[in-house]
C-alpha cells in the first residue's frame, strides 16, 4: 500500500504529468494507425528487379520472350515532381538497360508516364476496395474492377492482395511491394490487345524471391528471327536495322491476295495496322525510339510471315 501512495505522488509531479500525456498520445497515434491505415511495403524500389514473360497472341503460349525492369535515378518532370526512372533490358544477362518509362509512388498510389506518351496512369492503388470500377473504356466493352482483398503468403513474406477481374487473359492480383502477377507495368495496357504478359521472376537486393513455376529459367527468348507457313505471298521488309523508313516488297506480285501489316513495339503494343494495297509500300517509322520491334502479315486470320525489327 505503502508503494502505490509513493507511485501517486511520484506521478502527481510536474515532470511525470507530461510523460503521462507523451505515452498518451503515443498510444492514441498507434490505435489510429492500427485501426485507420496501414504501412505498405513500397513497390518503387531501386533494389527491385522484374522479369516479365511476353508471348503474343497470335503465337502458341510457350513462345516468346522475356524482358527485364528496374528502377533506377530520379528525374524532374514537366509537372515539376521527381520521378523513378524505369528502365528495361532484353539481353541474356540483363545488362543492356534503356529508359522505357516514369514511376512514382505517394500515399500508397503508384503512377506511371511512358516515355513515348504524355499520359499519366494510376497503375495501383492500395486504396481500392472490393467492388471498386479502376478503368473503364465503354467503347471496347472493358472494365477492370477489384473482386476481393486479402492478405497470403507471397514471396517471402505476408502481402496485402487485390484480385482484379475484367482483364482479357489472366486472372489479375496485385501483391503488395511487388506490383501484379502480370509484371509490374502491366495495369498501363488495360483493355489493349495483342500482347500477354506473365510475371517470370522478382529480386530484391539481387536476391531470387520468386520464380514462377510454369517458366524452366528467369531468361527465354524462343521467338524467331523470321517465320513463314508457306503461304502464297511472302513480303521482304528492309531495311533492318532501319532508321525513318521501312519498305514492304511483295516477291510475287501476280498474286492477289490482300494482306495486313501490324507493327509492335517490345511491350507488344500495337502501333501501326495497314492494310497493303500496292505491290511496294513505305512505312513511316520516324517517330519511334530505338530498339526491338516485332511484325505480322497475316491474311484472312491466316498468318503468313512474322519477325524481328530493329530500329536504330
């Protein structure tokens, strides 16, 4: 008894009064935090790697290629905020990096700007709740809505999940610290055709902490230079590498069959569709960047020729 009435007037004191209101108000902040928010693992990283698996639509599942993304330095913007540079690799040994795009992330929202387009994207948002509509395009019929959250096991530690419904190949999740099992950048190609992404492999720290058990290696690139079925038309396409212009030359030209070109870019966007009407067509090709492109010609939904463009 004697101890508790000491303890009273040990906390009766001036100094003790005010570590009584600090532990206070500590233990009110972390009720709040508890009970209103919840700290996220960041998914804007520059210890992170991505390995995405690219297969086209046309093609069988089991062809195509991978490429790999990291974010890397900072950057100021028109709109006058820093941005995540975020870079891809297509080579063996992930090694070759070219800037592919922005990202930044606030209050659990993450956006991303292409390099070659002006608009910016939500691509997650921590902040959805189930029923929630995240992208609509009516024209197209497309709506992307979260179906339930949760919170499992993946890749090493617990997550917070999203599973997003509406998207035209895979059932979407969104992993907390990781983006989706689509790759990290697939949200930005909602409702866009021709392309389908699959996440192969994530590091952090250099570290391996998932791989994805329907891929044999973080590294595949089964896709050929150039494919024909023997068709009745066949096309040369030259230059390649090109610079501003490409040039499609149909070899047999008594033959008339009517044929459509489309033009990719390495994210397996589709960029041009034209429909060859003369024996040789010019395409102009100035306005995109370096690197990998990839081409069809197909005719009545019959592929005739397929490959690999460079550009310089």
């Amino acid at each position: 008894m004697k101890n508790l009435r000491a303890l009273a007037e040990l906390l009766k004191k001036p100094n003790f009064r005010r570590l009584k209101c600090f532990f206070s108000i500590l233990g009110l902040l972390l009720v709040n935090d508890f009970i209103y928010g919840q700290k996220y693992e960041s998914i804007v990283d520059t210890t992170k790697m991505w390995v995405v698996f690219y297969n086209f639509s046309f093609d069988p599942p089991s062809i195509g290629r991978t490429g790999a993304i990291k974010i890397k330095d900072s950057v100021m913007l028109e709109d006058n905020k820093y941005w995540q540079c975020v870079l891809e690799a297509w080579d063996s040994t992930y090694n070759d990096w070219a800037l592919r795009g922005y990202i930044r992330e606030y209050d659990d929202v993450v956006v991303y700007q292409d390099k070659d387009e002006s608009r910016i994207d939500t691509i997650y948002n921590y902040n959805w709740q189930t029923g929630d509509t995240i992208f609509s395009e009516p024209e197209l019929e497309c709506y992307i809505t979260v179906t339930d959250t949760m919170t499992n096991e993946f890749a090493g530690k617990n997550r917070f999940i999203q599973e997003i419904e509406g998207h035209h190949y895979i059932q979407l999740k969104y992993y907390e610290g990781i983006g989706s099992n689509a790759g990290l950048l697939d949200p930005y190609f909602y409702c866009r055709v021709g392309v389908y992404r699959y996440l192969v492999c994530y590091y952090k720290n250099d570290e391996l902490l998932y791989k994805n058990p329907d891929f044999s290696d973080c590294y595949i690139n089964n896709l050929p230079n150039s494919i024909s079925n023997n068709a009745t038309t066949d096309y040369e396409i030259y230059p390649n590498p090109f610079n501003d212009d490409l040039v499609l030359n149909k070899k047999d030209q008594e033959i008339d069959l009517v044929t459509t070109f489309e033009l990719y870019n390495n994210m397996g966007v589709l960029l041009q569709k034209i429909k060859l009407q003369y024996p040789t067509v010019h395409i102009n090709v100035s306005a995109y960047t370096s690197g990998i492109y990839y081409y069809r010609l197909y005719s009545k939904n019959q592929n005739l020729q397929k490959g690999i463009l460079i550009k310089k």
